[in-house]
C-alpha cells in the first residue's frame, strides 16, 4: 500500500524520467512499472500481493469474529456486502465520470471482491478441494484463451486479441490497455493460496516446520512459473497460468520471509510501525488518494517546493515535491492511527 500511494504522487515516473536514462536510477524505476507485454517485474507482483493478503487475513479475521459469537449466517452476508462494496468501488473510481459510464471492473479492488467471495466460499473444504480447485480455475483459463476464436480476437496471448480483452468488449466495457476483467478467476488462485498459508500458520507445526513448507511450495511454484513461460507466456495483464503460478511463488516466499523476521527472530520492534499506520486504514488512503488527494496535496505545495529551482533542475523540485506529498500522505494516516480512527468495510 506504501508503493501503491506513492505512485499517486508521481515519484515513480520520475524514476524513468529522461534525465536519468541508460543509468541505475532509470533501470531500477523500470522496476515499479508493470511490464508492457510478456515478462515479469516487481510492480507486476503488487496486485498479486493484495490477493494473497487479503486470503492470508481471512481465517484470522472469520475467527475473531466467530470469537465474539458472531453465526455463520452473519459472517456469510458480512462477507457478501464487503464484496459487493469492493466491485462497487473498483468500477466507481474508474468508470463515472462526467457523461461517461462504463462497466470496468479491472481494477484491484473490483478484483478483490470477487476473489474474495470465492475462496470465502471454498475455505471450509479440505486442503485437496482448495488446491484442486484453484488449478482448476487456472486451466479454465488457460482453455479459454488457447481455444477461443472470434474475428479481431485470433490471438491466444496477442495483445488487445485475445479472449480477456473480446469479453471485455463484450459487456460494454473496453480493455484499456489490455487489461482483462476476467482476470478475477485465474488470480482468485492467489486468494486461495492465501487461505491455505493462514490455515497451515494457524495450525499445530512448530515455527520451523511451517517456514520450511513456505520455502518449498514458493520455490516450486517461481520455478514451474518461469518454465512455463515457453509454453504460456507470463503475462500480467491477462494474468496468464504461467504469471499466477510464478507470481504466487514469489507471494508466498515474500511471507516466509517476513514470517522468518517477526515470528522466528522476533525482529518486529518500532520499524513495523512505519508500515502499520497504512495497512491499517489501507482503504482509505487509498482511496483518498485515487480520487484526488494526492493531487490536492501537490497543489498546496507547489508554490514552496518550485520556487527555489530553474527550469534547468526542474527535475529537484518534483522530486522534492512528490517525497513531501507521500509524507502527508503517510502523516494522515499517522494521525487517523493514532486517533484510533479506522476505516473499514
């Protein structure tokens, strides 16, 4: 979510700005942008994060609430409202605006909703069903895009001719920039996933034991992820089988490090602090800065950030100015925390 805000800032296309072209600077920023077609960089790995966040937080969450005494009714049309609110607000911040009303549901939280409601559905099956069934999804997928043929949509992994981007059309939306709707199925796998690495952290194996599992299963997925490529490319924006596979390698070994870090070492002092503030009203600033915010802030400091500089190092002041907006960005939430106001669905 810290990378996510400080994208509304700018700060990340500045790192790829010509200033710094054919230098490390340059090479590192084209890490924080999602690949243009077939390969895989870090930015690709954030959606797939929040996925598998959001699957890892969902047995804890449904057992502090059977914990208050909540039924499984309750916590059933709980979770249906949280993710109809979440497809709301996915297709809301890109789809109304003036004279314009399209039925978009790319974005992250869109998503979310949908993968959500799945592996809420299939968590209480056992650990075969779960597995099982979230390759399935994969293969529905896969078959859906190697067999699907219409005019202008041939390609099986072509962009903006393939089965995503036909279906897209379809419903009276568009695939802008190649992005895919039905991306939702393929990475609910991620959700999926998620939920299985909170059952195996809330079950009965030593710390030890659960952080070699991590290990392996994340290092066999990056590794089967990565030879298929050949076969299925890696593709994020159709999120391909061979791009959950491998992006939910790198998911699950992201964890086992932090798992390794807070749980076995006990390494979770103040610096965690820095990173809870936001997790803790990620929605929000999220969405405070979607809609604006982030812009509203850079308006304010504008006049004081621009002022010193000549056009010649224009770049300085951007930089200076984006850093300032993602530390209000990060002080709101700050205070909301310390408040003890937080925003939740």
């Amino acid at each position: 979510m810290f990378l996510l805000i400080a994208e509304f800032t700018g700060i990340l296309n500045l790192l790829i700005h010509d200033n710094f072209a054919g230098n490390f600077i340059h090479t590192v920023g084209e890490q924080f942008h999602h690949h243009p077609w077939n390969g895989l960089r870090f930015w690709d790995l954030i959606q797939p994060f929040f996925m598998f966040i959001v699957g890892l937080s969902l047995p804890f969450g449904i057992l502090n609430r059977q914990k208050k005494g909540q039924s499984d009714r309750r916590i059933f049309y709980h979770v249906l409202k949280r993710s109809a609110i979440l497809i709301l607000l996915g297709w809301a911040l890109y789809c109304i605006g003036p004279g314009k009303i399209n039925f978009y549901f790319q974005n992250v939280l869109a998503q979310i909703g949908v993968t959500y409601l799945i592996a809420y559905l299939i968590m209480k099956r056992s650990l075969t069903f779960q597995i099982l069934f979230s390759f399935a999804l994969l293969a529905i997928t896969e078959a859906s895009y190697r067999l699907f043929s219409a005019e202008g949509f041939e390609g099986s992994y072509v962009y903006l001719q393939n089965f995503g981007s036909w279906l897209d059309v379809q419903y009276g939306g568009e695939s802008s920039g190649g992005w895919a709707a039905i991306n939702a199925i393929p990475t609910a796998a991620h959700t999926i996933w998620g939920v299985l690495v909170a059952q195996l952290l809330l079950g009965s194996k030593s710390k030890q034991e659960k952080l070699k599992i991590l290990i392996i299963v994340g290092l066999i997925l990056i590794i089967t992820g990565y030879l298929m490529d050949s076969i299925t490319p890696i593709i994020k924006r159709i999120s391909t089988s061979s791009f959950v596979i491998v992006s939910g390698g790198w998911s699950i070994l992201s964890l086992a490090l932090l798992y390794w870090i807070l749980d076995i070492l006990k390494f979770d002092g103040k610096w965690t602090l820095f990173f809870t503030v936001i997790g803790m009203n990620s929605l929000f600033i999220y969405l405070f800065a979607h809609v604006g915010g982030a812009d509203l802030i850079e308006r304010i400091l504008h006049p004081f950030t621009y002022f010193p500089f000549t056009k010649s190092n224009i770049i300085i002041a951007q930089i200076i100015t984006s850093i300032l907006v993602l530390a209000c960005l990060w002080g709101i939430c700050y205070w909301m925390y310390k408040k003890k106001l937080f925003i939740k669905i």
